[in-house]
C-alpha cells in the first residue's frame, strides 16, 4: 500500500512538472514573438531614421540652391534698377525694356522665395525640410528602446530555456522581470510614451 501510493505521489509530481513546463514553453513562444515584433520595430525605425535624414538634406540642399538663385536674380534687379536711376535720358523704349525686366526678374524671385502650388518655394522646402528632421528625431529617438528591449527580451527567453533545464524558479522569476521590463520599452518604442533619460539624450 505504502508503495502504491510512492508511486501515485510521483506520477503526480511528474503530471505537475510536465503541466509546469508546457506553461515555461508557452511563456517563452510568446517572448519569441515579442521578440519578432520587437526586432521589425527596430528595423523599421532604422529605415525610417535614414530615409528621413536622406530626404531632410536633399530638401535643404534644393533650399539652398533656391536662395542662391533668388540673391542672384535679386542682385540683377538692383543693378537694373540702378542703370535705369543713373539714366533719365534713356529712352522711352529702352526704360520700358528695363522696366519689364526688373518686374520679369522680381516676380521670379517671388516664386523662389514661396510657390505653394508646387511646394517648391524656399519657404516651403524649408518646411518640408523640418518636417523630415522632425520624423527622423522621433526615428532616433525610438531606436535605443528598442535595442534595450531586444537585449532583455533576449536574456529573458534564455533564463526561461535554462530555467526548463534546471527547475529553478529564481531564474523564471528573473526571467518574467527582464520579459516585463523588454516588453515595456517596446512598447515604448512603438508609441514613445515615456521620456527615460538614460535612453535619450
């Protein structure tokens, strides 16, 4: 009898060991996900953080080529205008020919400085251009919590695999603290909810 119920008592522990580690198997498919979603954050926010940055320094150098025109342009006007004050004998024909010049050439200096039609004015291209630097800074700010979160969402799948080996529950116990705190900097990543020092500068 004594025996009999020795060996119930084992097939119940062994029944509860194995039901224990189906959970710990679970627990860490759920971290490899995390993990998965985690590292296409982290891409995406590189990507993004470059493509960003690339197009912010192509509309600042369309910008300044645009200012280099319009100063030239201006430059021309004013010595026009200049010809035209210095010479009041000038006829007729030839003050009406500088004239419509110094217009042809302010008109275009005014669709330098802002065209809305084609959004290819300075003042446009200037905010298109902060437009793209203000994208690329919430990329870069995204990315280290991301970096984290892998890092401790990594650890926490290989506490949790040795934890499997070993029946220790400290390292499970360590392994769901670095799981929460990995999934909470993602989290972070996705939606920048909290500003933490230590990852941002």
């Amino acid at each position: 009898m004594a025996e009999r119920t020795a060996e119930i008592h084992e097939d119940l522990q062994d029944a509860h060991e194995k039901s224990g580690n189906k959970w710990v198997a679970v627990y860490i498919a759920i971290l490899a996900v995390a993990l998965a979603i985690t590292g296409m954050g982290a891409s995406n926010a590189m990507k993004d953080m470059l493509s960003n940055n690339i197009e912010a320094s192509n509309l600042w150098a369309f910008f300044q080529a645009k200012t280099i025109r319009k100063t030239s342009i201006d430059v021309t006007a004013d010595q026009l205008g200049l010809i035209l004050a210095a010479n009041p004998t000038m006829s007729d024909a030839a003050k009406k020919q500088l004239d419509d010049t110094i217009k042809r050439y302010k008109a275009t200096s005014a669709r330098y400085e802002s065209e809305p039609e084609t959004g290819e004015g300075r003042k446009e291209l200037a905010a298109r251009a902060k437009e793209k630097e203000k994208a690329r800074d919430t990329a870069q700010r995204k990315d280290p919590y991301f970096d984290f979160a892998e890092a401790l969402i990594q650890i926490a799948i290989v506490l949790a695999s040795v934890s499997l080996i070993t029946r220790t529950s400290l390292l499970l116990i360590v392994s769901f603290a670095m799981a929460g705190a990995g999934m909470f900097l993602s989290a972070n990543g996705f939606l920048l909810f909290a500003k933490l020092a230590f990852l941002e500068h």
